[in-house]
C-alpha cells in the first residue's frame, strides 16, 4: 500500500472506530458514497471493510449497494482479506459448495460459510435467530467468491450468489453436533 493510501485507510479507520456492530457499516456505506472518486480511496475502502466485516451485523441491510460495488470492482476483491485468507481463497477448487444457515426472507445474502456446520449453528446465536430456521446450500464458481473471512472462525465466504445457484433448502430443526 502507498503512503496516501495508508493516510486514507487511517482516515477511515478514524471514522469508523466508535461504531458498533450496527452502526459500523452504515457509517462505511456513506464514507465510500461521498469519497470513492477520490484518488486510492476505494482501495484503502476495502481493505477498511474486509477489516471490519465480521464486525458488522447488519449487512442484509446494504445488500443491494454492497452487490453492485463488489460488481463494479472486482480487481479489488483481494483487498478483502488477510494473507491467509487470500492463500485460502487462491486454493479453492473451480466450483465451491457454501452454506448459509438463515431465515426464508433472508436467502441471497452476501454471508455463507464453507462448513455446514457453522451455517446450521448459525441460527442459534442470539443475532441471527429467526423463526423458521433453514439451511441453503449453493454450488457456484469460485469467481463467485468476493472473499473468505476467518475473524470469528465461522468459514466465512462473503459471496454473490443468486437462487438459481441453490442447491437445496432445508428446514434447521436443532443444533449441528460437533
């Protein structure tokens, strides 16, 4: 990264820093609205919300916007994530099956996760719980995958997936076993 982008990573950074988990990625959706024709911006953008992306509970809420974005900039996916991450996401095979444990109204979310297991348990956290708990599973290409997250050990695979790409629905009726 170069000296203007690290200036305004921690510009970003600075803005961001007295969110919480519900007010963090409303407060990165107006920063890039009003900033990303600046020069570096949208790099220093992405790297700022691969950062914080676990720490966000309300991307359903942006959706849409995050969507066309991770559309417009495909080059900058990488920016996403950590090292590991990126060494993870560059060994996935052609086509991936993801998982996505959520409620009916919620199927084409950008969070999925790469174990059933955590997809299922999911649900069951406080944040999550919904009242008709269902387990999607999607068989897409790995081009599909904007990134891999790691951050709450949840296998995280941040993706754009359509309802063409599901392979199943399945109702979650308990808790996956370890």
């Amino acid at each position: 990264m170069n000296p203007i982008q690290t200036l305004l990573k921690a510009e970003i950074e600075d803005a961001v820093k007295m969110e919480n988990s519900f007010t963090r990625l409303p407060k990165l959706m107006e920063l890039y609205k009003t900033n990303a024709r600046r020069p570096g911006w949208r790099e220093a953008w992405f790297e700022c919300l691969g950062f914080e992306w676990t720490c966000c509970d309300n991307i359903w809420k942006f959706k849409k916007s995050l969507r066309r974005i991770f559309a417009r900039w495909t080059e900058l996916w990488p920016l996403l994530m950590e090292d590991s991450e990126r060494e993870q996401w560059n060994a996935l095979p052609e086509y991936v099956t993801i998982f996505r444990g959520c409620g009916p109204q919620n199927k084409c979310g950008l969070s999925w996760s790469t174990s059933r297991e955590v997809a299922t348990n999911i649900v069951f956290l406080n944040r999550y719980m919904t009242h008709f708990p269902i387990l999607l599973a999607a068989h897409v290409p790995k081009s599909a995958i904007v990134a891999l997250k790691n951050g709450r050990q949840e296998n995280e695979a941040i993706a754009l997936v359509s309802e063409g790409d599901i392979l199943f629905i399945e109702r979650i009726l308990a808790r996956a076993s370890s």
